[in-house]
C-alpha cells in the first residue's frame, strides 16, 4: 500500500456532536527500531510484544464548528495538559489530509494511564495509538463501509505519525513494523500482526516492568532517534537489528527459549550502547538497572530459568518469561528485585491483543 490509499474519496456525513472511546497498550519492542527518516519512517524493521496492563484510555469529545484551523485542548487525569498540545497539533498537522474533517471539529482529549508517563514504557505509543482509533471511528461513522483490516491499518498509520513505536499498539501480541524481506505484508508505513507460526511457549509470555526510575526520561526517544543520523555506528545497527528479526523466525516457530534470551538481550544492550556512543551521549541505565541485569543472570545461570531482561530508552527493566515459569519469577522478582525498584514498584504484565473500544464514561 501507499499513502495515498489513506486519502478518503468519499464525501463525509455529518456527525455534530458525539464521544467516543479506546484502550490502548503498550508494546514493548524484542528488536528494537532505533533511528528513523522522512515523516516517521524506520531505518530498520523491529517486532513488539503487545502489552495488556499498560495502557491508556482516551476519550475523545467531538462537537461540530464553523471556525477554520484545529481546535482541542488535552487532559491528563482531568487536568488541563498545555505542554502535550504542541505534540498533538503536530500530529494532527502531519494527518490532516489523512483525516480531512479534523479542521471541523473542536476536541476534547481526555487521557489516562496506568503507569508513569514518560519514564520509558512507551506512553507515547500507547496515547497515539488510542487517539488513532478515536478518529478512525469517527471515520467509520462517516463511511459505514470501511472493512475493519483497513481500519486497523489505517490506525496504525495514523498513530505511526505521532509516534513511530505506537504503530504496533494497535494489534497483538506480536506486531512487526518496518519492511523487511523475510516478513510477508511488512511495511515501513503500519504495523502488521507478526504472520508465522508461534510456538505455544510464547503464548501469554509475561513481563513485569520493573520502575526503577519514574521520573522522565533524560532524552525524549525524538531526540534519541535523531542522533542516529550521524552515528558512527548507524549502519552496522541497521543492519544487526534486521539481521536479528531474520534470527526470531525460526526462534518463534520452534519455541528456542535459549535463543530468544540471545536476541532480545543482546538488542536491548545494543540499544543503549547507541545511546552510549552517541554526540552528545547519555547513559540512561543508573545503578539499579545493572544490579536487576546482574541479578537476573544470576538467577538464571543457578536455576535454569527462561527469564530475561529488555530495556526502552530508559532506566527502567522488562523482565520477560514463559508463563509456565510464572509463580517462580514472580516470586524472585518479589524478593529480590523489588528492592532495586524506586519505593519497591513494579507492574505486573503480559502480552495482549491491541486497542479495545470501550463504553465512553469508563
């Protein structure tokens, strides 16, 4: 596809006034995206896992006006968020001729999350993949025709153009985004469900998100992205990352849980070592994120564990592991990670299914 399939050609019902709402995840990456070009394009492709627990809810509130140009105001937890509306009203101007009636409309955006904002579990990918939806069921509203696939195609189009990871909170458990040659249907502009066969050990995989920091983040991923355009390492990245996708297929199909620890925590370390070797550079890891790495090898090497660590840009830990393996972790996290976790929080999660339409008032 191309963006011009995005364009509508049908002529718009009216809609005056009305609400409507979504869920959505976050996803937390396995290969991970890490540079980007033109408007919001991958350097190289990357596979999520779809979250469950970690989500935002977004209402979006629609009235009907005369007036030209955009018009919303962005509430977090019922409070009036000035500081997102620039981010939104780029969005938006990046979508308008995608979604031509937004000029039409004034907007309330109300939002919530169930984790810390901006301290690296991806709030940007859950928040834009919701308001994706939100707009793509007012276009539905419109054109009763529109088949769901192409909904979900075009949510994830849209949400890639606020944030690139939030293309692959729009389904689940398993979303690839980037076009790679190995992956059918892959594409630079969407997110599409991972299409090969998932061995059953990677059903209901869990994570629990260790909060070592809640703060924001030192640099914002946007920031993180950009330097990438003149590292010294940028095209040998490209390249591992891709070359690691190609290594999960058969890591998938056969169930090599040895395999998928290989990967996964080699691509959450290359991550940061980016950031590491970058101009300027940051290290977003503190003390307690390599504590909970040590910790957790160690764990593995004295117990036979399938548990393993990844990271986001930040210093906060996903710990992955099978859920035959759950009641064991669980436990080891409880006694012996915890403590490494700011006030002893962390999150437990799973893999999920993507964005839920819910009743608006819930």
């Amino acid at each position: 596809m191309t963006e011009q399939e995005f364009i509508p050609s049908y002529v718009a019902t009216s809609l005056e006034k009305g609400s409507v709402s979504f869920t959505s995840p976050s996803n937390i990456a396995l290969v991970k995206y890490w540079g980007k070009y033109g408007e919001q394009l991958p350097k190289n492709a990357s596979i999520s896992f779809t979250l469950s627990q970690c989500h935002t809810h977004t209402t979006l509130h629609y009235e009907k006006k005369a007036s030209e140009g955009f018009d919303f105001e962005v509430y977090l937890d019922g409070v009036r968020e000035p500081n997102f509306e620039p981010k939104i009203r780029t969005f938006f101007e990046r979508i308008q001729k995608y979604i031509p009636f937004l000029a039409q409309y004034s907007f309330r955006i109300e939002t919530t999350n169930s984790f810390p904002h901006s301290s690296g579990i991806a709030s940007s990918a859950s928040g834009m993949s919701a308001l994706a939806m939100c707009l793509m069921a007012m276009e539905r509203q419109m054109e009763e025709n529109l088949e769901e696939a192409y909904v979900f195609k075009k949510a994830s189009f849209l949400a890639r153009l606020g944030s690139g990871s939030a293309s692959r909170s729009i389904e689940g458990p398993l979303v690839v985004w980037g076009e790679h040659n190995d992956i059918e249907g892959s594409s630079n502009l969407f997110g599409v469900k991972y299409p090969y066969e998932v061995h059953p050990n990677f059903d209901d995989f869990q994570d629990a998100i260790l909060l070592v920091d809640k703060g924001e983040k030192q640099v914002s991923s946007t920031v993180g992205h950009n330097l990438m355009h003149d590292h010294p390492f940028a095209e040998q990245r490209f390249a591992q990352a891709n070359t690691q996708l190609s290594n999960l297929i058969p890591i998938l199909k056969h169930g090599d849980l040895d395999a998928f620890i290989d990967v996964v925590e080699a691509e959450a370390l290359s991550l940061h070592a980016m950031m590491m070797t970058s101009t300027p550079n940051y290290v977003l890891m503190k003390p307690n994120t390599l504590a909970i790495i040590e910790q957790i090898r160690k764990f593995r090497n004295e117990t036979g564990s399938k548990v393993c660590f990844t990271l986001d840009a930040g210093a906060n830990v996903h710990v992955l592991f099978p859920a035959f393996e759950k009641d064991r972790v669980l436990q080891f996290i409880k006694n012996t990670l915890a403590p490494f976790c700011k006030s002893g929080e962390y999150i437990e999660d799973r893999t999920g299914v993507g964005v839920i339409q819910t009743p608006v008032g819930q």
